[in-house]
C-alpha cells in the first residue's frame, strides 16, 4: 500500500437510453416503498418509546 494517491473525478454526462432510465426510475420507485415503510415503523417506534418515557399526557393540559 505505497501508492495512496487520490483521484478526482468529475462526471459531465450519462448517455443512457430512455427505456432503461425508465426502467431504472420504476425499480427506484418501488424499492423506496419499502424504505419508506421502514423508516416509518422506526420513527413510529422512537416516537412511542419517548412519549412513554417522558409522559405524552403533558402536553394535553
């Protein structure tokens, strides 16, 4: 591990067909459900846990 130089590398332009950025767009789409999802279910959960900790039924007085 001599060499430990870096590159910068800068990217101008994707040629890319359309039906494949199409494609690919879809398949994005559909796997940021599930993401979705499980980031709701986290946040739900962190949500519960520091209501229970902190006592919710203080700001409804």
């Amino acid at each position: 591990m001599e060499n430990s130089s870096t590159y910068k590398v800068t990217i101008v332009d994707i040629k890319m067909p359309f039906m494949s950025m199409m494609v690919f767009m879809i398949k994005a789409a559909i796997a940021a459900i599930p993401a979705f999802l499980i980031l709701s279910f986290i946040i739900t959960g962190i949500s519960i846990l520091l209501s229970s900790i902190f006592g919710g039924a203080m700001m409804m007085s």
